[in-house]
C-alpha cells in the first residue's frame, strides 16, 4: 500500500494512506492529537504504580509510545509497552518523522524506537521498556493483562471491521481489572459496545478539530 509523508496543522508529520483516503493522526495536528488522546487524557490518568502495562493496538510511526517513553522519564514511572502492528511503516519513512525536532526532550528515544527489533523487548529509555510486535490483533494470541490500552486503528469510516464487537471484545479481554481503555474515536456504537462489555464510559473533549473522544474503565 502506498505511503505519502504529510504534515499536519501543528507541523508535526503523519502518513497519508491515498488508497484509503486515511491518516495516521489528524491532520489538525499529529502531535497535539497524541498528547491530548493518550497522554493527558490517557495514562496520566492511571494511578501511579511500579509499573503500568500498557498495550497499543496501531503501533504506526511509533509516536504514541515516544511521547509515552517521554512521559515515563519526566514521571519516573516505569512503563512496559507492548505496540502492536500488523504493517510496520519502511524505517527511512519513520525516521522522516520530524518528532525529535519538535519535541526536544525526546532525546534519542525516537531513533530507538524505530530501531527496535521486532518480538524482542528493548529498553528505550531508564523507565520505558518496548515490545513490538508485528500481527494483526486477530491472530494475536497473548496470555497477559495491560493497565492501560491505546486503541489507535484507522477510523471507522477507513476500517470498519477494527471496531466490530468481536474486535472490541478480544481487545478488552487483554486488559486488567480496573484497567483504562482509550481512544480517539466517540462514535455512539463504540460507547455502546463498550458498556455492553462492562465498562464505564466517559466522553472527554476532543483534542484540536475534534469535538470529542472517549475514555472507559473496566470495573
């Protein structure tokens, strides 16, 4: 499938998918869009514990688990984070990415992250600790519980079957009691199925360009 580099309205990069017509992150802004979604309204919110697991359905070009890995340092939190991916972006486009630039306390975490074998845990930085793991989720077989998961798949007008209950389901058995599921997306049905699935809801406001999104806690 064919990639283009774009830059998005904060100047940070994503990838346009033109057989799609699809982003990876909003082209109001990449960077603005992963902070407000997966880090402020996202594993901020968890508890701070010795360690939070968290799980990445959408691994992409790798920015969420930066800021994550950025996160973990600033908090000293220790952070393993698990980011599946069924179709990894070609290293010379990922590191095209100009996050590093935009965001000068990531150091070198970026080119590590990137630069981390797949199916082999990498230590990214003192707190984060990263496991790639290339598969699509329904094929994924994995005896283990997250904290925290970070739905981050294409939208549902670009890839519907992503947010079938089944999808959904087989997801939300991989996290933890009293775990945190969050994404970008507030579609009615996704908060529908959710709470058909035990969890409780809540609607938060969107990041730039977007109204709103959606938090939900296993309880």
């Amino acid at each position: 499938m064919k990639r283009e580099l774009r830059e998005t309205a904060d100047g940070s990069m994503t990838i346009y998918l033109p057989e799609m017509d699809e982003h990876y992150h909003s082209y109001h802004g990449a960077l603005q869009e992963a902070k407000h979604v997966f880090i402020e309204n996202g594993i901020r919110l968890f508890p701070k514990k010795d360690t939070i697991s968290v799980f990445e359905l959408g691994l992409g070009t790798g920015l969420n688990a930066l800021l994550t890995a950025i996160w973990a340092e600033n908090n000293q939190q220790k952070v393993t984070y698990f980011g599946l991916e069924a179709f990894p972006v070609e290293r010379e486009m990922n590191l095209a990415m100009n996050y590093p630039r935009m965001i000068p306390e990531s150091n070198d975490f970026f080119s590590k992250i990137v630069d981390a074998n797949w199916e082999i845990e990498t230590n990214i930085n003192s707190f984060f600790q990263l496991y790639k793991c290339q598969s699509k989720i329904q094929n994924l077989q994995l005896n283990q519980q997250f904290d925290c998961v970070f739905f981050d798949a294409f939208g549902p007008r670009a890839q519907q079957e992503m947010w079938d209950f089944k999808i959904l389901e087989k997801t939300i058995q991989l996290l933890a009691p009293n775990g945190l599921f969050v994404t970008y997306c507030a579609k009615g049905q996704l908060k529908r199925d959710l709470k058909a699935l035990g969890l409780k809801v809540e609607t938060l406001p969107g990041p730039p360009g977007k109204r709103e999104m959606t938090v939900a806690w296993k309880i």
